[in-house]
C-alpha cells in the first residue's frame, strides 16, 4: 500500500473533460455522416451560355414549394393544404452572406413577380417552377437573369418538411400584427405574441387572408417566420440539447433538397447567417398591373438593380432602395 497515491482532482478533472470531449466528437463525426447520407440532392445550377460570373460572398437561393409528398390524406385534411396536383412555389427568398464582417441580406421574391423566363417569354417567377420543362433548375436560371446574381447554393423544403422542422424544435414564437381567421389555411389565430406548432405555421405562411396585397404580406410573413425558426433552432437550449438537436437534424436531413453543391457544412454555414441579425426586405416593387388576366408584380427596375449590384459588390444595400 506504500506504493499508492491518491490521483489529484485537478487531474482528474482534465481527464474526464477529455473524454466527455472524446464522446462529443464522436458523436459530431458520426451525426455529421448520418445526416450526409440522409440529403437529398438535386442538380439545380448548372452552366449555361450568359450565367452571371462569381461575386463576393456566398448566394442561396431558398424555395418553400407546396409538395404534398409524404403527406397522408389525414394529414393533407389537418393541415388544409387541399389536393392540388404538379408542383409550384410558395415562397422564395435570395440569402447573400458576404465575405466579410457585414451582416447577410435576405431578400423575398415574391411570386406573383412578372419576369422573363427562357422560353416561355414574361410570366410570374414561380411559373418557372410549375412549367412542365420547368423545375429548380430553370427556377434558378431565372433568378440568375433577373438579379444579376450567380447563385452558390439551392435548398427547397416541402409542406411536411416544414411541418416537421418546426415540430422538432418544440415550435416557434411569432408576434402576430393582426388577428388572422382562414379556413382554407387552416387557421384562427389572435393577434399578439404566441408559439406556433409545425401545422399553425404552415398556415400562417401560406395565408393570403391579409391585406390588400397579399402576396407582399405573405412575403414579409416568411421572412419573419424563417428568421425565428433560426433564431430558435440556434438557441443553446436546442443546440445543447440531443433531445432536440438530434430530432431537428435527422428532420432538417429528411425535409430538405439541395444542390449538388450543398454539404452539411454548408447548411450549418446558412444557420450561423441567419442567426446573425440579417438584414430582411422584399425586392422593391413598381406596379401591380393585371396581365392576361392576371393580377402580377412588377419590380421598380431601377432600385432593384441598385440593390442586387450591391449585393454583387458585398456591400450594404443602400437605404433609400429598401421598402419603408
């Protein structure tokens, strides 16, 4: 017994941090594999004679569309999505994170936007989506030409994506500016501050019961509400939590479709954006005309070229072009 000496706590204590880092990386590496293997991936920028060149910073482009798929037709009834067939966006917004210290820029494009789309002449810009040649790739194309903008990432996620990704963060806080009753988004909700669940926001996204444009009012409610769900899916409680990070990450993994050019790394990349206090707006709007019979939006050219240049020089939009 002479030879035996009690072990020093300090030691000790560097031992067992040690390991409990050990483990930690263990499971970043393992969750890391697990979630690569579960995205899917689709080839959504490609080369083609005109794309703009590459810029400073980094450009998503990111696309809610109405896919049903993985829905049953009791969740399709819950979540009052209805029935609807082929395939169309609901939402689209352009993320520019700049190289630097500047904070990143989000940009809603509505979808009723009357733009020119390779091969079908001018129509609205989620028209390039539906169009049966259609689809991310000639989505992308045409965000490409109307902004001036090479696009670096994809990421698109459907209705039960959505659902579930706010689900596994336990729901997110959204301060509601007026009360909002539509049957056909499946909602009735008061005004002021509440925590929504995955199906209550899906419809107040999808809402068109608001206002007098309410495609603009759409626009503005998707950009608060993926604002939160980052802000809440970074927050130390999910993060730190496996009870939650776990589930938000298979979700997130099982939800989502990106380019072939998109990684993990890459997504964790878009999280830390958009939990950096970025700058959100809407691309400035012109005039609301009715077009073959069709109420579109047409964007005032000017500004919204003095906003997209910006962004194609890593620069701050200036202030005059952003909506009041």
């Amino acid at each position: 017994m002479s030879g035996w000496r009690p072990k020093r706590p300090g030691r000790l204590a560097v031992r067992i941090l040690a390991g409990v880092v050990v483990v930690l990386l263990v499971l970043a590496v393992g969750g890391y594999f697990v979630v690569s293997s579960r995205l899917v991936t689709i080839d959504a920028l490609g080369d083609y004679e005109g794309r703009p060149a590459d810029t400073p910073g980094t450009n998503w482009l990111l696309v809610g569309s109405d896919s049903r798929a993985g829905l049953t037709a009791a969740q399709r009834k819950k979540l009052a999505t209805g029935k609807a067939v082929g395939r169309r966006t609901d939402t689209m917004m352009l993320l520019h994170i700049p190289d630097g210290d500047g904070r990143p820029t989000l940009v809603s494009l509505p979808r009723d936007s009357y733009v020119p789309i390779d091969g079908h002449g001018s129509n609205k810009l989620n028209a390039a989506y539906a169009f049966q040649d259609g689809g991310p790739k000639l989505l992308a194309r045409t965000v490409e030409k109307v902004t001036g903008l090479r696009l670096d990432h994809y990421m698109e996620i459907g209705f039960g994506g959505f659902v579930g990704i706010v689900d596994a963060i336990g729901g997110v806080e959204i301060d509601v500016k007026q009360a909002i009753k539509d049957p056909k988004a499946g909602i009735d909700l008061k005004k002021g501050r509440q925590v929504m669940d995955g199906g209550t926001a899906l419809g107040y996204v999808r809402t068109r019961a608001t206002g007098d444009l309410p495609d603009l009012d759409r626009t503005q409610r998707q950009r608060q509400f993926f604002s939160a769900v980052v802000k809440k899916a970074a927050s130390p409680g999910v993060l730190i939590n496996p009870f939650t990070s776990v589930p938000l990450a298979l979700s997130a993994a099982d939800s989502v479709s990106v380019g072939e050019e998109t990684g993990v790394f890459n997504l964790l990349s878009l999280g830390l954006a958009m939990g950096d206090n970025p700058v959100t707006t809407v691309v400035p709007i012109g005039s609301l005309p009715t077009i073959d019979g069709q109420d579109v939006i047409k964007w005032d050219r000017e500004k919204a070229l003095r906003m997209f240049e910006a962004l194609a020089q890593d620069k701050a939009v200036p202030k005059d072009v952003l909506p009041k």
